[in-house]
C-alpha cells in the first residue's frame, strides 16, 4: 500500500485507489483518525458520522475488488457545510434554534456527491445563520486557522476551510453569499470558488435560495488545489427543479491554446477601499505569473463598483436583517453575539419598502449589464480577496468604517452581480499567514475562471500545507 499523505490531491487519491495502491477503509480510518486529533486544537466539526463512513469504506473497496464500475469520486473523503442537509444529520447553521433540525432527505448536490462515490465524513461549523465574517457561534465555539490557532478560519464558511486545509478532509461544499466561500479559503490557504448562481444547485441549503434574494448566495466547492475544485464543481453542478436559477449548462474546458493571448485586467476601483501592502504585493505576484504564462495583463478600471456595493448591502443588510427580526421575535435571548452585531448594524429604522425593494432589484439589473459591457473585451479580472489575511479571533466586526462593509468589498460586489470568483493561495503575510488572489469572470463562465486560477496555481508551485500540523 502506498504512504497515505492527509494532503494528496483528488488525482492523486483516485489513481490509487483504482490501482488499488490505497484502500479506502484505510484512507477513511487515517482521516478520522486526524480529525481525532485535530478537532479539539481547530473546533471545526459540528458532525462527525465515522460508523457510515467506515460502512461506505467497505462498500467503496468491495466495488474496487468486483471490478465495478467506479465514479470519479470514488473513496474520496470530503465534509461539507453544516447548513446543507444530508439525510440524518443535524444541520444547525450554527444556531441554538435549529440544533434539534435533522433533514430527512439529501440535498441534490449531496446526492450527487455520493453517486459519484465520495465518503462523506460529517458537516463543519459556521457562525449563526452564515451572518459574519469569522465562525463562532453559542452551539459549537469557535473555529482556529490551521495556520495559527489564534486567529479566525473565516466565514461563514470557516470550518469547511480549516478542516480542508488541515488535512481532515480532502475537500467540501460551503455556500457563499458575500464572500463565504473565498474568504475562508483565503485565510486558510487553500481554494475556493463562489459559482454562478445555478451552476450549483442550491436546493436544500439553509438559508433557502427560493425568491428574489436567490441570486446572491450560491453553494460551491473548497479543497486544496484548484483541480480538486474543478473535479467537485463537475459533480455537483447541473439544473435542479428546486433551485429557480439553475440552467442546463454544459461543463466546458480551456486548453492552454485557448488561454494563451487572453487579456486579464488588474481590477482598479477607488470603491474597493485600500489592501495591505503583502495583499498588493500578492496580486502583483499573480499578475506577473500569468503575463509569463502569455497573458495580457493590465490595470482595469472598472465603474460602478461604489453602486453595486450600496445596493448588495441593501439586500445583505436591511432586507436580511428584517425577513430575520420579523422570524427571532421572541427568541432574541438565544442569539449568539455576533448575530446580534449583524442585526444591530444591519437593521434599518424603518422596513425597506416594497418600492424600494422593487426599485433596487431593476437597479441591479441595470447594473450588471453595465459591468458585464465593460468587460466585453477583458473577460478576467485580478483581484484581492479581502484587504488583508486572516483576522485575530474577535476582531472582525461591522463596525462602520472598519468593519466587514470596508475590509470584505473586493468580495461582495460578485454577490451583487452574480458572477463567479475563484480564491487561490499566491503568498504569506510577515506573521506567515496565507494570502490568496480573486479570479473573476463573467457569468457562466465558471470553467474559464479555474482555468486562470489553475494557470496561476502551477506557475506559484507546489501547495503548501500549514507546518504545525504535519
């Protein structure tokens, strides 16, 4: 049998499995065994179902010895966010009032996942809700960074991501709709990718995705490489009945022909705010890497962005917080504190009205159109993920002018739009924490994005996994 390494790629893992090199009973046990003893340093499992995935073990490497056909996740490991239902496990999305919630039926993507032969392993925390920035919450704790325990994992996302970059899973799902995906995996240094709304869908997640609000928040995948992305979003993807944006889109590819010659634009925006020096540094790295690769790359300005913030904050604020405070009347002693932070800072004084509502939905679309115009021609931006690496435990907020509205945007303007974007790792901060890049494209183009993400990715190296816990 060969070594199990906790941090192989799917590739890797599949190829032998199917040489039969690795068994998958094996490959279990040594994951579990590292969430073991890992879990009590990171805090990043809400649920851990060893006895079905030891049982789905056996059922994977009896196929392997009868010779029968075998899907292309086949005795993967993988974990996803506790806000995605699985049949028979709790799916609390990190509040005290849904603790007692067990779904009776897989989410499609759960179901996909297993038809194609991944072992699921159990669900990751999130902060209450999926509300913040940093995942902590009043039913589980708090989650640590595997690079550094005293600082946040990221949200809302923020258990799948560290359990991932731990090694106690070779990948996962997390939804994201501000961010939530990218964040965390820039944080923790692994990849991320927040899909086009639809791609994915985003039947039975928790919040749902039905009505006006669907567009803004997607599930997507997270692993280690950018192939172990692509290779989970190929699975998962598809149209849905549950999920009114999902379309019948057909998985494309990019060879390096393809690429070579495109222009890709170094997102200027003065809406954006300030990033730290290091972040700068790591677009410019990321730039650089893919202008030798034969891209074209420039500086991109790009109008709009102050709007398009405005108005995802109108509906990420305002509208949440009142479809949320009309459904916690009377529950408000069982909220954790950083939800009550989001609502006191998100509520506004008066309900947004109909008209607003309404107003704001058309100027949305609107405004989408003129961004989607502006990059006719440059169909890939270059950007920061956040203004800086992961944050101390505690300090992320909402504070005005030096909360998540400021520090996130480079993020949540993609939610605003719909369009897709992709985290990859580049660097490390002085204090030797990760810090990723943002590839965004234009909507559907989901595939050309893990493509320039993927280009950067092998230009960088070898994935580095977080020394302590080797």
């Amino acid at each position: 049998m060969t070594d199990l390494s906790p941090f192989s790629t799917v590739a890797e893992i599949t190829a032998s499995i199917r040489s039969k090199q690795i068994s998958p009973v094996d490959l279990v046990e040594s994951h579990l065994r590292r969430i073991e003893s890992l879990q009590p340093k990171l805090n990043a499992f809400v649920h851990l179902d060893a006895d079905a995935a030891r049982a789905q073990a056996r059922v994977a490497e009896a196929a392997i010895s009868r010779n029968r056909p075998l899907g292309p996740l086949h005795g993967v490991p993988l974990t996803l966010k506790s806000c995605i239902d699985v049949a028979g496990w709790p799916c609390p999305a990190g509040s005290l009032l849904r603790k007692d919630y067990v779904p009776r039926a897989d989410a499609p993507l759960v179901s996909r996942l297993k038809a194609a032969g991944a072992i699921l392993l159990g669900n990751t925390s999130t902060p209450e809700f999926l509300m913040a920035y940093e995942t902590n919450n009043l039913l589980t704790g708090k989650t640590s960074n595997p690079w550094n325990l005293a600082y946040s994992s990221g949200g809302s996302s923020g258990g799948e991501a560290a359990a991932i970059a731990a090694g106690c899973s070779m990948g996962g799902v997390g939804s994201d709709g501000g961010g939530s995906i990218r964040v965390p995996a820039h944080f923790c240094g692994i990849c991320g990718l927040k899909p086009t709304p639809g791609r994915i869908p985003a039947t039975g997640h928790f919040p749902s995705g039905a009505g006006a609000l669907g567009w803004i928040g997607v599930v997507g995948p997270i692993a280690r490489t950018i192939a172990d992305v692509r290779a989970l979003f190929e699975v998962m993807s598809g149209p849905d009945p549950g999920d009114a944006h999902s379309a019948p889109v057909s998985i494309s590819s990019y060879s390096e022909k393809d690429l070579r010659g495109m222009r890709i634009g170094i997102l200027q925006s003065s809406a954006l705010g300030s990033a730290t020096a290091e972040t700068r540094s790591a677009v410019d790295r990321a730039a650089k890497l893919l202008s030798d690769c034969g891209f074209i790359v420039e500086p991109f300005e790009l109008s709009g962005l102050d709007r398009a913030l405005d108005l995802w904050w109108f509906f990420f604020g305002p509208v949440i917080a009142h479809l949320l405070n009309t459904n916690l009347r009377g529950h408000e002693s069982q909220l954790s504190p950083m939800l009550r932070e989001y609502l006191s800072n998100a509520t506004s004084p008066a309900p947004p009205s109909l008209d607003q509502f309404i107003q704001a939905c058309a100027e949305r679309d609107l405004l989408r159109e003129k961004i989607l115009r502006q990059m006719d021609r440059v169909p890939i931006l270059l950007s920061p993920v956040s203004s800086g690496p992961a944050f101390r435990h505690g300090e992320g907020n909402y504070n005005p002018g030096t909360g998540y509205r400021d520090t996130m945007r480079f993020s949540q303007w993609l939610n605003l739009t719909g369009f897709p974007g992709a985290s990859v790792p580049i660097d490390f901060s002085r204090d030797g924490l990760p810090i990723g890049v943002q590839i965004i494209g234009r909507p559907f183009e989901d595939e050309l994005v893990l493509a320039v993400a993927e280009s950067i990715e092998h230009s960088r190296g070898p994935w580095q996994s977080p020394p302590a816990l080797h």
